[in-house]
C-alpha cells in the first residue's frame, strides 16, 4: 500500500467518523490516527522520541 492509498483510507474514515459520528467522533479519529502514525513511526524506526526528551 502506497502514500495515497493510505492518506485516501484516512480521509474515509475521518468522513465516516464526521459523517455519522459528528464532530467529537471525527475529533476522536483524528487525535487516535495520529497517535497510532508515532507509535508506528517509532516501531519503524523513523522517529525517535530520544531526541525530543532531550531539549
């Protein structure tokens, strides 16, 4: 799966969260899309969390 097949399910699922959830449903998927993108980006290896506790 590439870059915009993934952005392209993200934006359909926040839709369907907005949709029949309402705003604090669309929030709610938002706020834990974006958590589940840092821990995978941590797992992978792209991201160190290291670096940013040391400021």
């Amino acid at each position: 799966m590439n870059t915009a097949t993934t952005g392209l399910a993200a934006g359909m699922a926040l839709c369907f969260a907005g949709y029949f959830g309402g705003f604090w449903a669309f929030l709610l998927v938002l706020v834990l899309g974006a958590a589940g993108l840092i821990a995978g980006l941590v797992v992978q290896g792209d991201l160190d969390l290291r670096t940013w506790r040391q400021r």
